[in-house]
C-alpha cells in the first residue's frame, strides 16, 4: 500500500463562502427535497469531517460468487473504510433478482446477498453509472427498495427525474454534507424521465444549479459531486470533464470525485479544491489478462473553514477475484 497526502490552499480567505453564498443562485422550481439523513451533531464552528471514497463496486461476476460463499471482498480494506465519519463507493451494477439485460455489450447485476457488506461497510452509495439500467427500469426499483430498507442511502437516481437529481444530506459532526451524483457514460436511455426510473445525467446547467441549490436550499456546508464521466482506460481526462470539474468548483463544490474509466486518472488541484478525475475500480473482475489494477482510495478531512485535506491510500485489485488488496502477496 502506498500513500500520499495533499494539503490544498484555500484560494480566498476563509470566510468568503458566507459573502459568496449570498450571490449564489435561487430555488429550482419543482425540485425534489433533499434525502437528510441525521446523526448526533456537535457544534459546527471548528468540526470537520472525514470522507472515504472509492471507485466502482461491482459485486457481481466473480466477486458475487464470492460473496455467495460467504466471503468478504471488502475485508482487507475494512480499517481504511471504517476509519472515517463517512464512507461513499459507486455502485457499478445493479441488485436486483428481477428483470433482462437491456441490449449492450456488458450487464452487471448482484444477487441481494451483497447488501449486508453495503451496509456494513458503507455510508452511502452512488447509483449514477452505466450499468444501473443493465436489467431495465423494474430491477433498478428493487435495487433502490433494497437500499431503503436496509437503510443504505443512495444518490444519482431515483424512481423518476427528480428523485434521480436530489441531493443527498448526511449530516456528522454538526456538518451537512451534500453528495451529487451524475452520469453522462452512454446509454443515455438509463436516464430518469418525468416518470421513468433511471440515473440523473451529467448537464452542466444541471450540475452547477444543485451546487448552488445545496448550499442555498438545503443548507449544505460541503458539497461534493460524483461524476461518472470520460472514457474507459485513458490514463488522463477529457477536456470537457476538466472545464466542467472547474466550473462545479466555482459553483462552490468543495471537491470533485470521478470515476468510470476503470483506470485511475489525474489528480488537480483547483483554487485549493481537489479535482479527482477517476479513482479506479475498487472490487471489479477483469476477464482482460494482466496485472492487478490500481485502485486509490481518497480520504477527505473537510470543514469549514479549513481548506481541504486529501490522503490517497492505493490498493490493487486482483483481475480474478476482482478484490482490493492493500498489498500484493506473492502468489505460491
Ligand atoms: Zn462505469
């Protein structure tokens, strides 16, 4: 396991959020109101938050045979997920038992038996992806029931267009946490409709509103977007995701984390707000034969008037097993 860690600047002196947010933009008509969930707070004047993410969680295939066996693919990584107020993955597939593959190249879905890991390991997950409409609208429904009631929180989706582009609120140590989910990876039919269920898809106009809705509506001190976005196995990011991580920043996201690729990507710093452009995948098999692939695994000290911390642990994920691992052990 290697790590690093970066301390970001703040571009304006702390304090300058509460004159921006008076500048920033007004009430969306017809938004949904925002998920809130509730844990015991404290004051909030010199709290902070700690925020694991990880890339895509795919607990089908292989790790799904796994997990049938009653194995744990989040086992070696337990220490880094739990040591955090906040723990937040992108789903990579859906779970469901209902429904049929939608036509296209790869559909991934997880039998049910995976929900307890979810709930044991995580804080909430995004379902803004590819391969959340793999098996039709009426397995993504049982996917969100699952989630309801084993009381994992979601975000990026929704049983219709505005359930999809509500933020969710989690709020710890007395600080409320917005998480934006938003998918622009094709195919653009797994989009939410007025009625239909589906993901919301990555719109500029969209993005920088929520932001700004947030913090003006829902009272978020920390914003942060998870875009699912790019193109797979490029080692860099496109340039339309590099203007528009910009731009979610200057809406007043206080980080950006992407991912999709499959690959991890760069990292920027941006007005001392980290841009991370694609974590990697975090459990995924890999029927592609070659080394294990690089995971990283951020850890985010927020607050509020602070500027950002970022420590990235990298892990490596087995092609066969499609598991994490802190550090290769040789094979015998
Ligand atoms: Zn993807």
């Amino acid at each position: 396991m290697g790590r690093f860690q970066m301390r970001c600047r703040p571009a304006a002196p702390p304090g300058c959020w509460l004159v921006l947010a008076a500048f920033l933009g007004g009430l969306m008509d017809g938004r949904a109101l925002a998920q809130v969930e509730h844990v015991a707070a404290e004051p909030a004047k010199t709290a902070s938050v700690r925020i694991v993410f990880v890339g895509d969680v795919m607990l089908g295939r292989a790790p799904g045979e796994a997990i049938a066996r009653g194995e744990d693919p989040f086992a070696d990584l337990a220490a880094i997920l739990k040591d955090a107020d906040l723990t937040v993955g992108n789903l990579e597939c859906v779970v469901a038992t209902c429904g049929e593959p939608v036509p296209k190249p790869v559909n991934l879905r997880a039998g049910p038996a995976c929900i307890p890991l979810l709930q044991r390991y995580f804080s909430a997950v995004s379902v803004a992806n590819n391969h959340s409409g793999d098996y039709g609208p009426e397995a993504l429904v049982e996917q969100l029931a699952l989630l309801e009631s084993a009381k994992v929180p979601y975000f990026g989706g929704g049983r219709n267009r505005k359930e999809a582009h509500r933020p969710l609120i989690l709020e710890r140590n007395g600080l409320r946490v917005a998480l934006l989910g938003y998918n622009d990876v094709i195919p653009p039919s797994f989009e939410a409709g007025e009625d239909r269920p589906g993901t919301a898809w990555l719109r500029p106009a969209d993005v920088i509103a929520a932001i700004k809705a947030a913090r003006e509506v829902d009272h978020a001190d920390l914003v942060i977007p998870v875009p699912h976005w790019g193109v797979e196995n490029k080692p860099r990011p496109e340039e339309y995701q590099r203007v528009l991580a910009r731009r979610m920043i200057d809406a007043g996201a206080d980080a950006v984390i992407g991912g999709h690729a499959h690959v991890t990507q760069t990292v920027e710093l941006y007005k001392g707000r980290p841009i991370v452009y694609s974590l990697g995948n975090f459990v995924f098999d890999w029927r592609i034969p070659g080394p294990p692939m690089v995971s990283w695994i951020v850890r985010l000290t927020l607050s509020k008037l602070e500027p950002p911390q970022m420590e990235t642990f990298v892990a490596t994920v087995d092609r066969t097993d499609g598991f994490p691992r802190l550090s290769l052990k040789p094979k015998k």
